[in-house]
C-alpha cells in the first residue's frame, strides 16, 4: 500500500555476545490514534529467525505470510538444503524492490534477527529494497532517537544483559518522545541454546516537581 492505516513503531535489534536482542512494543496506531496496545509485533520464521518490522500492520503479516511459504517450499523438496538466514534476507529483499516498481510496497521496513552455528544474525530491508546486514538495527524513530545511545551504551561483544539494558533505555527514550510509542515491550533473545521471551514496561518518570506545581494560570507575568 501507499496509504498505512494501521502502523507499528520502532524496531530495535542489537548482537552480543553469542547472540540477539530484538525487541519493539506492543502498540498498533490508528492514524493518530493510540488503537491496539498489545499485539506482538515479532513473527517466527524458523526455529532460529525472526522478523519484526516497522509500518502497516497488514503489510507485516503478509510478507510474513510470503516468507513462511517459502519456507514451507524449502522443506518440502526434501532435498537436504535449507535456506541460510542471508537467504530470507535477499529473497526479501527482491520481494521489496520488486513490489517498489510495481508502484505498490509493502510500506514496512523489516528486521530479521537469528543465530545459527554460534553466529548472531540481523539483517534491515526497507520498503525500497534496500539491505544492510549490520551488528545493531534501529528503525522508525527509534533510528533517530536511539543511535547516540546504541553508540555509547552497547557494543557487538558486550553481555547479554549489557545489551538488553541498551535496547531497554531506546524504548524509555522513544515513550517520553515519541507521541505513539508506549511503554509496554516486547523482548526476545536469541541464543544458540534457544531463544527467551520476555514482556517489559518502561519506567518512565513523569512525577516531577515542576509538573505537579507548575501551571500556566500560576505563573507570575
């Protein structure tokens, strides 16, 4: 589509050590209204890959729906081969670019995360088909908001819990700033030894001096 009705905000995925941290929150807007407030915005696509994405809704569980049948056609010719996660990557990446010249894209962009043999996996493709695979993605606001602090608070070989304490203070940002983010979100590590989800909200502070006493009718002119 041209037109999003039902959106999705930012998508946050970071390696390290051994493994991934995807995470987004669980709010779907309207237009400019705050609609649906707890839909899981993270699809599997195998055992060890995921895909989470930014954008309209229905586009999402359609690329998903694609990308599952393909997956399905993969097992079905029993031939031993499997698609690698860089598969899913560059067949969705043509996806995209195909759907762009058509003048009709699926109006999302996506991020796959996995591991596979001990390698953490995370690959963006955008609505035009572009691809990048890289150690950490951000998407929709969050890729403004959220880079300075991936920067200074994460690297690729930092602990797992050092990176979901990173991704965590990306979505504390983007629900004091952003006007459609929300504080309820959803985490999934990926490991080799398996893969752990989790639910969080955001501690946002709010209950500051000045909002409790300050008001506009108050104020001295």
């Amino acid at each position: 589509t041209t037109s999003p009705i039902v959106t999705g905000g930012s998508v946050v995925a970071v390696k390290f050590r051994g493994g991934v941290v995807l995470a987004c929150d669980t709010m779907l807007s309207y237009g400019g209204t705050l609609k649906f407030k707890d839909v899981c915005r993270i699809e599997q696509l195998e055992p060890d890959l995921f895909v989470a994405a930014s954008g309209e809704y229905s586009d999402f569980m359609e690329v998903v729906r694609v990308l599952r049948n393909k997956s399905r056609e993969s097992f079905l010719h029993a031939d031993g081969v499997t698609l690698s996660h860089r598969d899913y990557g560059n067949f969705l990446r043509n996806l995209q670019y195909s759907k762009r010249n058509k003048f009709d894209p699926y109006y999302d962009t996506f991020v796959l995360a996995g591991v596979r043999g001990g390698q953490p996996f995370i690959s963006t493709v955008d609505m035009y088909g572009d691809q990048f695979e890289q150690d950490s993605a951000l998407t929709g606001l969050g890729k403004y908001f959220g880079t300075p602090l991936i920067n200074n608070q994460w690297n690729p070989d930092c602990s797992e819990e050092q990176a979901i304490q990173a991704v965590g203070e990306v979505f504390k940002m983007l629900y004091l700033r952003d006007c459609k983010g929300h504080d309820q979100v959803d985490f999934l590590i990926l490991r080799e030894a398996g893969v752990e989800r989790r639910r969080a909200r955001v501690n946002g502070e709010w209950n500051h001096d000045m909002f409790r006493t300050h008001a506009n009718e108050k104020r001295k002119r």
